[in-house]
C-alpha cells in the first residue's frame, strides 16, 4: 500500500501544481481569514431530516444539541436528500429521502445557516424535486452550495454573512446529475458540482496472472467489443479499472485518481470565494474508501460487514483536502460513509474527512412511505451503533488562527423501537460519549490529531 511519505510527496506536488503563483493562501493575505475573534463555526454530517422536530424539545439531550447548533456564529451540514410537498409535487422521479416544506423552517430554526447538496440523494425526486427543495430553502432563509442551475452556479462558493464575518462555502461530490460545463454553442447544464474520481483496484502481484488470465478468457468484458487498457500494468474489465500494486505488497487495495477540470475549476472557486469572504468551508460527500477489507474495527463496527461504515480514507481525499486549504480554504468537512473517520489539523486548519450523520431519519421518510417498523434493527439486524453515533464539532478562531476544537458526541439511538423518536440527535450519555471519543482518536492518531478528553468532550488545540 502507498506510504504514507508517498501521500505527502504526491500531496506536496498536487498543491504546487494547483495553487496559483502569488495565491496561496499561507502567503497572500487577500487569502487570509479574518473572522473576528472569537468567531465559532459549528459542522455536523448528513441531515436526513423528514419532517419538523418540535415533539422533541422536551427531550433534554435533544435541546442541548440544538443549543449547541443555534450558539455558533455558522452552522454547517450536509443536506441529504429533498424537501418536497408530496401533496401537490409532479416530477418525474418519487421515491428517496424527503421531508415535508416546514422542515426548511425548522432546519433554519435549529441554527443552520449554510449547506451543502450534492450527494447521492439529491435526486431521489429528479430536477424537479431539486429545483422546489431550492425553492423551500430560499424561503426559509438558508443558503446552500453545490447546486445551480448553470455549472458555474453549481461551482461557484455561496455565502451567509455573520456578526463575527461572511462565510462561504464550496461542495462537490461525484454524484449525478452532474453539472457540465458549457462547450462550443452547447450551453452546458446545471446540476450538482462535480468532483468525478476514477477508482483502481490495486491488485497485488501475485494475483496479477489470474486476472489477466480472466480478462483474456472474456476480452469484450460487458461490453461490444473491448475497451480501456490491456498492458502488463492496467486492466480494464467488466467496467472496473485494475492496476498492478508496487512490489511488495500483498493486501489489495483501492486507489483514486480525481478529473482533472473538476479539481481545477473547484480550486478557482476556493480561491474566488476565500477572497470575497472572511472563511470558507469546502464540503464533500464521499463514499469512496482506501481499505478493502474495512480497516479499523473499533467497538460497535462489527469485523467484515457494512462497508457503508468503512472508516478507512480514500487516498485522494488527503490530496483534495489539502489543496483546498493551500487554496485558501479554513476548513474542510466530509460526509458520505455512515460512521466517522479521523480528524486531521493541516496547516492550522482542520479536516473533518467524515462527520457521520447528524439527523438519520432514513427509517420514516414520510414522503415516500419507506418506512417499515417491522424492519429488525441493532447488532442482530441490519443496524449498529456506529452509523448513528457521530459529533457536533465546533471550531473557535482569533485573530485569524484556529485556537481550538471542541468535540460534542452526540447519538441518534439506533435501539430506538419508536420510529417518531429513531434517528434524532441527543447528546450522547457518557458511556457512548466515551466510546465515540475514543474511536475518534484512534481513528485521529495516524493522521497526527491528538483528541484530549475532558470529561465528555474531546478538545484538540493545535
């Protein structure tokens, strides 16, 4: 598997390459953040959220986790799925994850300011279903990035402007529809802001000679006639891409390689956004990981199974992440797998490489009547503790530097028979508090993250 010293050689050369002369953002001050002291920025994961939480402000656990949500300066997440009035929607797709229109009041009500949409869900109700969730956000008052109806308007940062400072934010993911760029007289379309990666099966040398054999035996793959490469390196078959690992390794693994327009023009939103703000925050949603046997398997991770939970980070995430700061990025959060991952400080600025999931009210999704209470759930089903236990991180700045992390567990009770009551955030007890701490510091440690616990919170001061 590549070295971590690979990692950083190849990390090294990619930011030079995509940070522009005169712009990086150590360097330029038209690229330096200038919140007010004492500016917080508050980053959870995915909301799926179906319909307004009001039954739970009673639920104590629950309010603390609003208060926390509603005390930041920003409030940031990753909004997965649509709001949709299913009464009166005509599209051309009904199925997927969707909440009622008053839930965009009640997201803003909770304290989010600002999120992100391009993810795996965003189209569960084709364009219509996102052009009229756009249409409840912008009446709530929220903004979002990631999505336009022009690709440049997809790309491009968007911004909430606070007491303490403007914020912007860009996201991508490499899910459809994708925006696509105008060419020629074609004009382009909109869409979600794409960041397309191809993946590699990087297979170990002894098992190089069964593949091509395979390939060999069916060299038309799935298709008409053969496609992509046949050398004594790479292989194209049945629609994947393998490589041949470097000598000595004896693990397979994954390997990612980003489109290269993507990663430019997302860079050059950064960069434009950072100096029309005061902070900018770039949001990914990635299901792609780097171990293919699941990697770490702490307490409530069960060994080979759910890879949706494989905690491992793809290789391209580091680099991508890495150069959006170089860029002049001030934070970086990622959603995508049902679990966290590790949290790395890179240059005074911290990367959330997977935030879990914040709201998990997949199990109702009134809309679409999916929900089914007769479906088993916890370790004997088809769920585990891990995919709903996750953090509110809140990150606190002055005089323009990160000063400190502050990491607040919280659960979405994945024992929770009550499906009115599964899947909604409360600050997590201390036993589970304990538990998710200390996954996220095992997760955090090779990354160079020391997590202090004191008490229930994990703290990192950089």
């Amino acid at each position: 598997m590549r070295s971590p010293h690979a990692i950083t050689r190849l990390t090294a050369s990619l930011c030079a390459l995509f940070a522009l002369p005169g712009l990086n953002a150590q360097e330029n001050p038209v690229l330096a953040t200038s919140v007010s002291d004492g500016f917080t920025i508050a980053v959870v994961g995915d909301i799926i959220i179906s319909y307004p939480l009001d039954h739970m402000m009673t639920d104590p656990g629950f309010r603390a986790v609003v208060e926390l949500t509603q005390g930041a300066d920003v409030t940031t997440g990753n909004l997965e799925g649509n709001i949709i009035n299913g009464r009166s929607f005509k599209g051309s797709s009904g199925g997927g994850f969707g909440a009622e229109p008053e839930a965009a009041e009640w997201i803003r009500d909770m304290g989010f300011d600002i999120v992100s949409r391009p993810n795996n869900h965003a189209d569960d109700f084709g364009p219509e279903g996102l052009i009229e969730t756009s249409a409840h956000l912008e009446r709530a008052g929220i903004q979002y990035a990631g999505y336009g109806d022009t690709y440049w308007a997809a790309k491009s940062a968007r911004f909430y402007s606070s007491q303490r400072g403007r914020v912007g934010m860009v996201a991508v993911s490499d899910h459809n529809p994708r925006a696509q760029p105008a060419n020629g007289e074609w004009p382009g379309t909109g869409g979600l802001s794409p960041l397309r990666v191809t993946r590699y099966f990087m297979v170990p040398e002894q098992s190089w000679d069964g593949l091509q054999a395979l390939r060999d035996h069916f060299p038309n793959g799935t298709g008409f006639y053969a496609r992509g490469a046949n050398s004594s390196t790479d292989i194209a078959f049945v629609g994947n891409n393998f490589r041949k690992a470097p000598a000595g390794v004896t693990e397979a693994y994954y390997h990612y390689e980003m489109n290269q327009r993507d990663l430019t023009d997302t860079l050059a939103a950064v960069r434009e956004g950072k100096i029309k703000s005061d902070f900018i925050t770039v949001a990914i949603h990635a299901h792609h990981f780097l171990d293919a046997k699941g990697g770490y398997r702490g307490e409530g991770i069960p060994e080979g199974e759910h890879l949706d939970t494989n905690p491992s980070i793809a290789d391209y995430l580091p680099e991508f992440a890495h150069a959006v700061i170089d860029n002049g990025a001030d934070l970086f959060q990622g959603t995508g797998v049902h679990a966290l991952r590790g949290i790395e400080i890179y240059n005074n600025r911290p990367i959330f490489y997977g935030l879990g999931e914040f709201i998990r009210q997949m199990d109702v999704i009134g809309l679409a009547g999916r929900g089914d209470p007769q479906r088993s759930v916890g370790p004997e089903g088809y769920e585990f503790p891990a995919k709903f236990e996750s953090i509110v991180a809140i990150a606190e700045y002055a005089e323009g530097e990160l000063q400190e992390v502050r990491i607040h567990p919280i659960e979405t009770r994945y024992d929770e028979e009550k499906l009115a009551l599964r899947g909604i955030p409360r600050i997590a007890p201390p036993e589970v508090a304990q538990r998710i701490l200390t996954r996220l510091q095992e997760l955090s440690a090779p990354l160079g993250t020391d997590i202090r616990i004191r008490g229930d919170i994990g703290i990192i001061r950089p």
